[in-house]
C-alpha cells in the first residue's frame, strides 16, 4: 500500500492523519493549513475526491467524436495538436499537461468566492465536463501552452467523448449539454427527467439564460436546463459549498464502511484471526492499522503485524 500511515484502533482518526500527511497542499499558506487542520475524516476525504477527480486517470479509452466537432472548422485549423491529443486519449498516455495549471491546487479558504477558488472547477463538478488544452508545445512548469481553443470532453472509464473545441468564455454555454442530450443521451453524460409512468416533463416554469446559470453556478446553485422541450438534469452536482455531491456520497460511504468495520474489529475479533488463519498468520489481540491507497485502486486499512489489508472503497 502506498503513503500509509500508521494508526491503531481508531479508524476516523487514521483516515484524517493519511489526508494531513498525504495530501499535497500548500503547508507554507498559514490560511490553507489552518483551514484544512480543522476538518474532520469525512470532509477531507471530499477534499480528496475533489482534487483527484480534476485529474484524468490514464486509461486507455475509445473516442466518440460528435458532429458539432466533426463540422466545426477549428477542428481543421488546429488538426495536428487535435490529432496528437486525441491518440493520447485512445492510448492512455498522461493527459495532465492538458489540464489546467489549477489541478495542482488542493485546497483553498473557504472564505474565498467559489468562482475565485483555485482548488474548484465549477464546471467539472456540476457538468462533469472536462476542458484540455491542445497544444503540443511543453511549457517548463510540464504544462502545455495555455491557449484557445479547448478541448471539451467527458471522460468515463473505457470511453471519452468529444463534444466540442471552444474558448474559456463557453464554460457556461448551453451548446455543451444540446451536444450531449442530442448525440449521447443514453451515456450517462446528461439525465433527462421524466414524470411518473414514463411520461415526459414538458418544459420548466422558470428558463435561465447562460449567464443566470453562470452566476447560479457561482454561489453554488445546480439548474436544470430545457432542450426541444424536454428537461435535463446534468451528470454532475454541487453542493452549497462549490464542493461536488459525488465526493459527499463517496465520502459517506467510506465514513459507513469504516464505521462498520471498526465495530466488527471491537465486537467479533474472531473473524478476523479466522481470516488472517487463511495466510497462516496469528491476528493480533490488539491490531494496529493504517490507512491509504490500495494499488491499484481503492482506499483500504492494512493491519501492520500481518500487513493484511481490509478494503473499505
């Protein structure tokens, strides 16, 4: 397991040491290591997702490219950084000198204006919409040069799908959900609502321009969106605090499995020396646990004397 750290028989708490211990924000921002010491195991483990989930994990994936792409003329004037980005994606190779410089940025005050935060991406987290930047010309700081236009995409684990090139004033635009309703609606990028039996929501009392929608997004407000009349709830979600609803679910689930687990660990020992038998090893009578990332993926407890690990994600 991979950056452990070392704790006995009080999960939450071992949870919290790996996140301060492992995580990699700014320990010289007096207002960010203040603001990051005074959370508990669930909110950091939001932190967490937040900042892992800005990040594209290097998979190899199929391309869907959507007509708005195929017939936009950017896409003819810039054919070599596309051509080269896009066999990235069907490769796997590290797409992170795509990404925005930000992504290096885990976590700002609170006090701050959500658009103004660096450790968010609104976008991201209501629309689940990444944006690349195409260029092929590395900058010494192992970003690419930072330039319109960009590459608006959803990556999912086997597929990415292209929805369109842009600028950084279209983060907001309703062409970027017309694309994904229109050519994917059964992907899982964009949910459209229906009522009861099946029938269609017609229309929404109240329609809200691209820049209502964007100083909604602002404060932390999710919208629904009309296209031809029908209603459509984006993939993602915020919650009040800019923070995505997917990092709270995920961190609840982690914080219930941990919680059921340290119960198993005080009230039934037994099967755990049972299952420590199956290697040959002896379960310790007081076990010491740390907690992190289990490769390849996951988040478990490994118990130290028999480094047996006990996933809880």
């Amino acid at each position: 397991m991979k950056g452990m750290t070392r704790m006995a028989i009080d999960l939450e708490a071992a949870i919290r040491k790996w996140a301060l211990d492992s995580l990699p924000y700014d320990r010289n921002d007096p207002d960010v290591c203040s603001e990051i010491s005074g959370k508990d195991a669930r909110e950091l483990l939001i932190v967490y997702h937040n900042w892992m989930r800005r990040h594209i994990f290097r998979n190899a994936r199929k391309v869907h490219i959507s007509k708005a792409y195929a017939a936009n003329p950017i896409t003819t004037q810039r054919k070599a950084d596309l051509d080269a980005l896009i066999s990235k994606i069907e490769t796997g190779e590290e797409l992170k000198p795509h990404l925005s410089t930000r992504v290096a940025t885990v976590l700002e005050p609170s006090s701050k204006k959500l658009a103004r935060r660096q450790d968010l991406d609104l976008m991201l987290i209501e629309w689940e919409v990444h944006h690349l930047h195409i260029s092929q010309e590395m900058q010494p700081n192992g970003f690419v040069k930072r330039d319109d236009p960009l590459l608006f995409c959803v990556f999912h684990t086997r597929d990415a799908y292209l929805l369109d090139v842009m600028t950084h004033k279209d983060f907001n635009r309703d062409h970027i959900l017309k694309v994904m309703a229109d050519e994917w609606p059964n992907a899982g990028l964009i949910h459209e609502l229906k009522a009861s039996a099946g029938q269609k929501i017609i229309g929404l009392a109240k329609k809200y321009t691209e820049d209502e929608r964007n100083a909604l997004r602002k404060i932390g407000i999710n919208t629904l969106v009309e296209i031809d009349g029908r209603v459509y709830k984006p993939a993602g979600g915020m919650t009040g605090a800019g923070t995505s609803v997917r990092a709270s679910l995920a961190a609840d689930k982690v914080i219930t499995s941990t919680n059921r687990l340290e119960h198993a660990l005080r009230t039934d020992p037994g099967q755990f020396q049972r299952f420590a038998q199956q290697y040959g090893l002896t379960w310790p009578q007081n076990p010491t646990f740390e907690f992190g990332v289990l490769e390849p993926t996951g988040l478990a407890f490994k118990e130290l004397s028999t480094n047996l690990a006990l996933a809880v994600a």
